[in-house]
C-alpha cells in the first residue's frame, strides 16, 4: 500500500521559490497499475522522484508498507531503493560498458544478492523479458530501444520491488514496441502482484492502466480513471 | 564483477582517452623516478665527497715539500699533537728518503736525464770543487751524476696510490706500515730494472731488506721508488720519530677550517696546513643546486602527473554523470561510486606508473650524467679563474672530478618506493576532488536530465 499526503515540494530559482508539487495526496494499493498524465513541467517526475526516494519533499509524508520514506535518513533512502524500488526510464539508462546480463547483475548486487547467485537470477529476469541468452551477452549499444528498454525492466524487477517507478517508459519507442513493453509492464503487476506507477503522455496507454491520475502546476487536479 | 572489477574495466572504456593519459602519466612519473634517482645519486656523492676529499688536511713541516725544500721534519711529539687535535680522526704519516749509489745495491730505474741532472749540479762534491777551481773548464770533465731511488716511509702504504684508492699490488702482498719489520714493497720499474720478486732480497742502509711484494700506481716516478713502514725507516735512517708529510683525515667538512685553525695556533710557522675544503666546497656547491632542481623537478612531475590524474577524472566524472545518477537511483552507494572511480583512477596510474617507472630506469641513467656533466665542466672553469692551484692538491682535485662524473645513478629499493608512494599520493589527490563531485551528485538528477 502506497499513500501520499499533502505532498509538497519547493524549489529555489534566481526568481524565487517554485512550487514543483502542492499539496497531492494519493493512495495506490498493492498490485496495481497506476498512470499519471499531465503536462511537461507539470511534476510528474518531480513527484516520481518522491516515490522513488530519490529526492525529500518540502512536505507531507510518503508512506510504504507503513514507513515514511520521506523521513529515513539518506543510507535508507538508498538501501529502499535497491530493495523496494525498481526504475525504468525514458531512455533506459543502462550501463553502456556493461552487458545486458551485467546490467541486471549490478541491481542484485545492489540489493545484498549473494554473488553465487546473481548471474542465474539475471538470466532468468532476462528470459522472462524477452531476451534470449544471446542478447544477455551485448553490450546495450548492440541491442535495439526495444531490447534496451526489457532489459531495463528485468533491472528493475530484479530484488522483487515493491514498486516499479517507470517515467515515460515508452516515450523513446514505436507504438508496436511502446505497445508490448506496456503489455509486459501490465502481465508484471498481475502475475509479480508489483505496484506500478508509470509517468506517460500516452492517453492510450494510460486508458489501459488500473487508475490514472492527472497532475497540472503541481497539483494533482482530478482522477481521470478509477 | 564487484565494484573493484568494474573500476579496472571502465579504465579501459575509451582506449584512446586511457592511452592518452596513461603516456602522460608516464612521462610525469618517469620524470619523478629520474629526478629520485638523480637527487640520490647526487646527495650519496655529497656526502662521499664531504666524508674524503673534503676532509683531508696536510701538514708539512715548513719549508719541505716531498724530497724538495729544507726544513726540519716534525718529531713524534708533534705527531701526536696532529693526532690529539679535536675532530681528527686519523692521520697517515710519511718520510721520504733516497738512495744514492752508496746505500744501496740497487740500481734506479729512473733515468736522471737533463732535468735529473740539473736538480744535482749542486750534491756532487766532485763536479761543485771542479767547478770552482777551474772556472773556464768544460763541464764533460765532471763525473757522471747518478740517479736515486726514492724511499717513502709511511703508515699506510695506500698514500702512496694515485689514484686516491687502495695501492694496486701486481704481485705479493702489502706491508703492515706500522710494523718496524725490514720489509719493503718495490715499484714495478725497480723490480723489473733488478729482477725483485716477492721474497727476494737487496740491501738498503747497510741492512738486508726483504721484499714483501711488488706494486703498481701507473706513475713512473713512482713505480721506481720503494716503500716502507714508517719505523722502519726512521730506524734505518737514524730519523727516529721524524716525519715529513702529515695526512690528516677529519671526521666532516664542516669541521675542517677549524681544525686547520686549530693547528695553525699550535704550529705557528712551522708547518705549512692547507686542505681541500675551498675545492670540495667548490664541488658540492655545484651537485647541491642538481640536488635541489631534482627535487624542483619531482616536486614539478608530481604536481603534473596529479594535475593529468585531477582533470582526467573529473572530465570522466562530469561525462558519466547521468550514470552516476542511475546507480545511485538502482540502490548504489556513494562509497560504491566512489570506489568504483577511485579504483578507474588508480589503474590509470598504476599502468602510467608501470610505463613510467620503466621509462624512468632507462632515461634516469643519462640524465644524471648529463646533469652532472655540464655541472663538471662550470666547477673546472671556476677552478681555473682562481689561479695557480697547489702541486699538493692537484692529485686530490682531479679525483674530486673524477669522482664526480663516476655519480652512481643507479635505482635503489628506496628510490623506487619513493617513486610508487608518490604516484599513490598523485591518484589519492586525482581522485579526491572527482570524489567529493561524485558524492554531491544526486540521484534525482537522473530524472531531472530526462
């Protein structure tokens, strides 16, 4: 269980303060596929990046399985990210000089895997997104936006998170691809009972997701989808 | 693969950019070790030529200088006056002697010549009688002047040495100079001229001497002189307790103006003191500024190889940002990124280290001769600027040279762990500020860049 109350949070600029988010609450419940819509400078990544414990908010509160992450000092912020939180982004931001398998070996590493264990578990995360043992072995340059961006799912499932944070998760492919990745991200929150909060600006893909929130200046004007 | 695994193989990411500062690096550290070597080589010469050449005073009685000159020799009283005087720390003492035709059975190798002759128009009884009495008579009607053979008396038979070293001895051994035994050692030109080999025998001052061996300096006057223990031939000369020339060795340069004034005060204008200090001060004046720009350059190289180290990571640094952003976002650390950098860093360095060090040990060795060359040839010109130099020293001065150029530039144990404690020290220092860059960077920013 995901909830989120009267969140806020500011920034300093050369012209004052800016409200990034004012006041959003939300609760999402364990399992289920969430969107949230709005327009660019709206604050849909600022506020991904509160989920993610990425950044603190000004305030308000940020509860997950009953612990304010907001107020966990910053070595907890970090060791939730790697157990909790699983990202994907936009331009999948894998590690270039590492192989596909190496990439989703990293997160395990990062989330206490036994070392022994790692590359079984990766490939297995692997042949479940659709990459073939072949393609475990590229580097991400030799894989195409579509593979890059499985293997940037499979990095994110990889310690069994309780949520996967994905910011425009198929802003970078064609509609065909953008489609499957969106149905492997779904089939996940069904069968890994994963919370999935994903940032898009597609409004098809959004209609397809459990709930779908709009964000506008910050704020959170109204539930498009219940 | 850990994070020690991935920092070695994100050194090699972009060979180009790693082969670019791994040469600089390089040439910075190989740079540092050629500076270690020369200042080492350079300062263990200081200190050789503080320890002997420049530490050496000689005493004469006054008016005597080797077989030339009047005078009279310095007695065993004041020897021991030389001996007890503060910071001297040994003294090698000599009588020289020669042997006309009368003393000896031997005949001198040495061919008096014109000049030989010359320095004798005055000792022969015969040739200076005639000469007054027949003041218009040809000088043919004198008798033949004969050469003499040279007997040094010493305590330490190594004086007598050219070359500043140990005495070469071709055949036999050496004497014991401060024995009082009838033994000798024969130069290889007198042996030759008399077929002396070790353990033969001529006679000398009415006694039978016994040769205990044969040596050699490549000097010609003196490979046809005989040495002696000093007693022994006080003893054969009734000379008891005198000597002539006086070596004494002080324990540091620094202390030898003042044992030269020292005796100076005890012997008034009976002996002549002079010591090496203005030329040894001279030649360390000279490799003390090589000492200090080697050490100008290590500091320099050292600055510059941190400097490569310093910009290298954090150009590396502020490309890979977005990646620092994602493995801080995944759950990485900022002591794992840290270390990842930090270990990319030092296999940069450890392999410029390797290059350099090599390249070090190949360039050190010219290096220092090079440097030690050009300051050679400023010390012989200033040297000859100042005049006449003593006849005493001139032996002692071109060994001081010689010395110089023979500066060991060899790598010691202890230089070349200098020179790997400083490149640690250049990727501590490379490594620190791309650190404390890598620790501000916040994950969120990866969102942020989207």
């Amino acid at each position: 269980m995901l909830s989120v109350k009267n969140l806020t949070k500011s920034f300093n600029s050369p012209s004052g303060t800016v409200k990034a988010l004012t006041d959003v609450s939300l609760d999402v419940d364990t399992g289920q596929f969430v969107s949230i819509i709005g327009k660019s400078g709206s604050g849909k990544s600022t506020l991904l990046s509160m989920l993610g414990a990425l950044d603190t908010p000004t305030s308000g509160n940020i509860q997950v399985d009953d612990v304010d992450i907001a107020k966990l000092s910053s070595a907890k912020q970090t060791a939730y990210r790697a157990r909790k939180i699983g990202f994907v982004f936009q331009q999948y931001n894998l590690i270039p000089n590492l192989t596909a398998l190496e990439n989703v070996m990293l997160a395990l590493e990062f989330g206490g895997v036994k070392s022994k264990e790692r590359k079984a578990r990766a490939e297995k995360l692997l042949n479940d997104v659709g990459i073939k043992a072949d393609q475990q072995r590229r580097k991400p340059s030799r894989l195409s936006g579509g593979q890059q961006q499985r293997v940037s799912i499979a990095r994110a499932l990889a310690n069994h998170p309780a949520i996967i944070l994905a910011d425009e998760p198929t802003g970078n492919l064609d509609s065909e691809t953008g489609q499957k990745i969106f149905e492997l991200l779904h089939n996940l929150s069904r069968s890994e009972h994963t919370t999935i909060i994903a940032v898009t600006h597609d409004l098809d893909i959004a209609g397809k997701t459990d709930r779908t929130f709009n964000l506008k200046d910050g704020k959170l004007t109204k539930l498009v989808k219940s | 693969m850990n994070v020690i695994s991935r920092g070695i193989k994100n050194s090699m990411r972009s060979p180009l950019r790693s082969g670019a500062i791994v040469l600089m690096l390089a040439i910075s550290i190989g740079l540092i070790l050629s500076m270690l070597v020369a200042r080492s080589s350079v300062n263990a010469k200081i200190a050789d030529v503080k320890s002997s050449a420049g530490t050496l005073v000689t005493i004469n009685p006054a008016g005597i200088n080797g077989f030339a000159g009047g005078g009279t020799p310095f007695t065993s009283e004041q020897l021991a006056t030389i001996a007890s005087t503060a910071h001297i720390t040994s003294t090698t003492a000599t009588l020289s002697d020669q042997l006309g035709s009368t003393d000896t059975n031997l005949t001198a190798s040495l061919e008096l010549g014109s000049f030989g002759e010359r320095q004798q128009r005055f000792d022969n009884p015969e040739a200076s009688s005639g000469s007054s009495t027949t003041t218009t008579a040809s000088t043919t009607t004198r008798p033949a002047f004969t050469p003499r053979t040279s007997v040094t008396g010493t305590t330490d038979p190594n004086s007598v040495a050219t070359n500043g070293g140990t005495l070469t001895i071709s055949s036999g051994k050496t004497i014991d100079g401060s024995s009082s035994s009838l033994t000798a050692l024969v130069g290889t030109a007198l042996a030759t001229k008399n077929n002396l080999t070790t353990g033969s025998t001529f006679t000398a001052y009415g006694k039978t001497i016994t040769v205990s061996g044969i040596f050699s300096t490549g000097n010609t006057f003196q490979d046809s002189g005989i040495i002696m223990p000093l007693a022994t031939l006080q003893s054969l000369t009734d000379q008891s307790g005198d000597v002539t020339h006086v070596i004494a060795k002080v324990d540091s340069s620094d202390n030898v103006n003042a044992v030269v004034s020292s005796l100076k005060t005890a012997f008034g204008d009976k002996a002549d003191i002079t010591s090496e200090a203005e030329q040894a001060a001279a030649s360390v004046t000279s490799l003390s500024s090589i000492a200090s720009l080697a050490l100008a350059g290590v500091i320099g190289a050292t600055i510059a190889g941190a400097v490569i180290v310093l910009l290298a990571m954090i150009m590396i640094v502020r490309e890979r940002r977005r990646e620092i952003g994602v493995i801080k976002a995944i759950g990485g650390t900022s002591q794992k990124v840290v270390t990842q950098f930090v270990t990319e860093a030092l296999t940069l360095t450890v392999i410029g280290a390797i290059v350099g060090l090599g390249l070090g040990v190949l360039v050190s060795g010219p290096m220092t001769s090079s440097l030690v060359t050009s300051s050679q040839s400023s010390t012989n010109t200033s040297t000859n600027t100042r005049g006449v130099v003593p006849r005493a020293f001139e032996r002692g001065l071109g060994q001081l040279n010689t010395n110089i150029t023979q500066v060991t530039s060899s790598v010691t144990p202890q230089v070349f762990a200098s020179a790997i404690g400083i490149t640690l020290l250049i990727a501590t220092v490379g490594s620190a500020v791309p650190a404390w860059f890598i620790s501000r960077i916040r994950p969120a920013e990866v969102l942020r860049s989207e």
